[in-house]
C-alpha cells in the first residue's frame, strides 16, 4: 500500500478542519512508522494516545460546527465518527500490549487509509458545501 499523506485534494475549505485532519494523518503515519521502526514503547503509547485524544476533540468540534450550521445529516455522521473511534480504541489496546507489532501498523494505516481519508471525501466534503451554502 502507497502511504498516506495529507495532501490539498483532502481540503475541505474550512482552515480549522483541513488543519486537523491533517494533523490526525500525518500523527497517524508517524505512529505507523514508529511501530515498523521498532521503536520503544514509551514513544508509541504516548503518540497513540494523543491520536485519540485529538481524533475525539477533533469530532466533538466537528459536530459542534454541523449543530450550529443545521447541518441535516449530522446523526449518520456522528454514527460514523462513533464507529472510527471505536474502531481506533480497539486497536489502541492491541498496539499498547504489543507496540512493534507490523500487523498493527498495517491495521492502522487501513483504518486511515480506508476509513479516514474516505470519510473527509464522502462525508467532510458535503459538510463544508452546506457551510459554503
Ligand atoms: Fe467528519
């Protein structure tokens, strides 16, 4: 799998938004390279868990934007981070019993990879056209 970065077709046009997302990818990547790297432990837990803490801050603020602007499909998006959180907290407990695992590493990059960046397309995307509106 080519490795994921940030790049400006991932913009959605709202500067706070496009800022996170892009910090959540790159932190992503550089946990994913770290786990592959074989590097300490300490390292890893503590960059794992500042992803989740930003992912969760970054939604919470999402949504926040979306009730503000009576975005319409705010419960199937919230559904959706929901899910990725869930997602990425199971595999946060795998990653901390064992940090240079590489199955890990792949587990996350799909999860970004496939989930993530889709969703800022899918999903992101029709939340900065409303604002736009
Ligand atoms: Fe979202």
């Amino acid at each position: 799998m080519d490795m994921y970065k940030w790049d400006d077709r991932l913009k959605v046009n709202h500067p706070k938004i496009d800022q996170d997302h892009k910090l959540i990818i790159e932190k992503a990547r550089e946990l994913s390279e770290c786990m592959m790297r074989g590097q300490g432990k300490e390292k890893i837990v503590q960059t794992v868990d500042f992803l989740n803490k930003y992912v969760k801050t970054h939604f919470e603020e999402e949504e926040k934007i979306q009730k503000k602007h009576g975005f319409p499909d705010l419960e199937a998006h919230q559904k959706n981070h929901r899910y990725f959180i869930e997602q990425l907290g199971a595999l946060t407990i795998k990653i901390k019993e064992d940090p240079n695992s590489s199955k890990n590493a792949i587990e996350l990059n799909k999860l970004i990879a496939g989930w993530f960046i889709n969703h800022i397309k899918r999903m992101d995307v029709e939340v900065a056209k409303h604002l736009n509106k």
